[in-house]
C-alpha cells in the first residue's frame, strides 16, 4: 500500500484512562476532530490499569503504521519510569511524540481554616513545628505526588504525606479539616475555591494559570526549581514512515488549533496548545532525568 494513501481506514487512539474521567474527556476531543482533519474515524479505546502502563504497552507493541495511537499524560512518560523498576514499555525508544497538546497545572491548596495564606506563612508554621502538617495527593507516584515533594525539597521543610486513590476523596478530606494542606490540578480545584471551600497558596507551573491569575508560582515566590505541570502527548509506536508522522503531526496541530477543541480543553480546566514533536522530545529527555532525582530524594514509590 502506497504510504501516501495513509489513512485508507479507522484509527485507534488509545486512552490509557477509564471513561469518564478528565483525560478520557480530552482523548474523545481530539479523536473527534483529528477525524475531520484525516478524513477517517479516529476510534477512542480506553485501556486503563496499572498508572497507564497497560495502554501503553499495547501500543509500544503495536505495528507503526500510524493506525495505533497513545494519547497520555506525564504519568506515563516520565514519572511511572522514575520510579518503577520494570515496565513493559520505554518511555523513549518505545514511542515518538507526535505532539504535547495539553497542559494541566497543579496547585497547592490548603482547608480556609489554616492559619497559612502563603509560603512566607507555610514555611515559618512547618519549621516551627516539624511533621505537625500533613498534605494530600491522589496517589503515591502521581503528578501531585512529585510536585509536592519537589516543593517542599525547594522550601526546605517537611510535611507528611498522605496518598488517596484519587481526587475526589482527597479533595473530600481537605475540605472536611481531615487534612490541611493538599497538591492538586488547576482542574479539580477551580470549582471548590470558587466556592470558598478551600484556599489556594501557589501553583507550580512556570507561569501563573489563566484559570487563576490571582494565584501566585513558587518560582515567583522564590522557589524556581519547584515547577511541574501536568502535559498531554500523543504518541505513535517508534518506527513511523516519515510521510505518515509528518501528516500526522500537521493534522494534531490543526486539531488543537480548533476553536472548538480550545474551547472543550478550557471548559475542563487544561490549556490547549500544541508543542511539535521535536520539542516534545526534547521535553521528554530532559525532565526524565529530573523526575528520577526528585523520586530518589523523597523515596517516592508506586503504590
């Protein structure tokens, strides 16, 4: 078959999330739009398990034929390999980006009755009072996980760490009193500080979130290297013909460029925006190396 009758059928594009959920949500978005752009259905298969591992070993075994896709978050990339011994994909050699498309910040937020309305203020309580403070995260070994300890390695202090088996109940218990202090996406904390239900004390993205201007970066507080967000990436299996990659890559730019695509991400809480697929490489190749660090110092370990 000639490469430049590519696609002459649907297109899988696995989603290593149960339905439902924010990264399903995206996954359906994009897989919607990619379509009009490649004239064929683009087929959402969700295969979740094992921190995205299960998805993503499917299609680092599948052909490379731009017929099998993985769209994933960080998790799957570069934070599972910082601290699992053994995985049945590699991060780098298994795959090759197409393009980040997404991005999610994460926040750090604390319950309204803490005496704490920033670092200044946090730093000060948990040095006076070592192991007194405990944060959430919804899960050992997730993004909030690692920013958290990234954070607190930048500000010099400790906080105990308590995983949930998710947001929701973690954010259920910050807002109870259960716990003080918790580190979540910019998604799942809009709705409840809108609220009032909890305060946010910075984000750890590079830049203040458009969702929440008013919230200040560790890096501008004065803690630069506590900065982590969470990415989108679509990725095929490593071995694509380059006339393939190529289509696919202008087609995902298009898709993100989309006014309705943009539109749906923002209503979710991500921002869109589309980074080609040798920055995303490069990307990837140089916050590996970072992620096993971070793992090493505050002995983070999957669940």
């Amino acid at each position: 078959m000639a490469q430049d009758a590519w696609p002459s059928r649907p297109i899988t594009m696995v989603v290593p999330f149960p339905p439902g959920g924010g990264g399903d949500a995206q996954g359906r978005l994009l897989a919607l739009k990619l379509a009009e752009k490649l004239g064929q259905n683009v087929i959402v298969d969700n295969r979740p398990g094992a921190g995205t591992a299960i998805g993503a070993a499917y299609v680092a075994n599948a052909k490379a034929d731009g017929y099998t896709l993985l769209m994933s978050s960080a998790s799957t990339f570069t934070l599972n390999p910082a601290i699992r011994k053994t995985l049945p994909y590699d991060p780098v050699k298994s795959f090759e980006p197409i393009g980040i498309v997404s991005r999610v910040g994460l926040v750090m937020l604390a319950n309204p009755n803490v005496p704490v309305n920033n670092l200044k203020e946090l730093v000060a309580a948990a040095k006076a009072a070592p192991d007194k403070y405990a944060y959430a995260s919804f899960g050992a070994g997730t993004s909030s996980h690692f920013a958290a300890e990234m954070a607190l390695q930048a500000m010099g202090i400790r906080l105990v760490h308590v995983p949930y088996k998710g947001s929701g109940p973690a954010m259920t218990d910050l807002i109870g009193g259960q716990v003080p202090f918790s580190f979540d996406t910019v998604t799942a904390a809009l709705p409840q500080i809108k609220a009032g239900k909890v305060k946010a004390i910075a984000v750890t993205t590079a830049r203040r979130s458009a969702l929440m201007p008013g919230v200040p970066t560790f890096a501008e507080s004065g803690f630069p290297s506590a900065v982590l967000d969470s990415w989108g990436m679509v990725v095929a299996p490593r071995g694509l013909p380059p006339a393939v990659h190529a289509r696919l890559e202008k087609a995902l730019a298009e898709t993100v460029a989309d006014p309705a695509v943009r539109k749906g991400f923002a209503e979710q809480g991500v921002e869109p925006g589309f980074i080609g697929s040798a920055q995303a490489a490069a990307q990837l190749e140089a916050e590996l190396p970072l992620m096993r660090a971070v793992a090493v110092r505050a002995n983070i370990q999957p669940e």
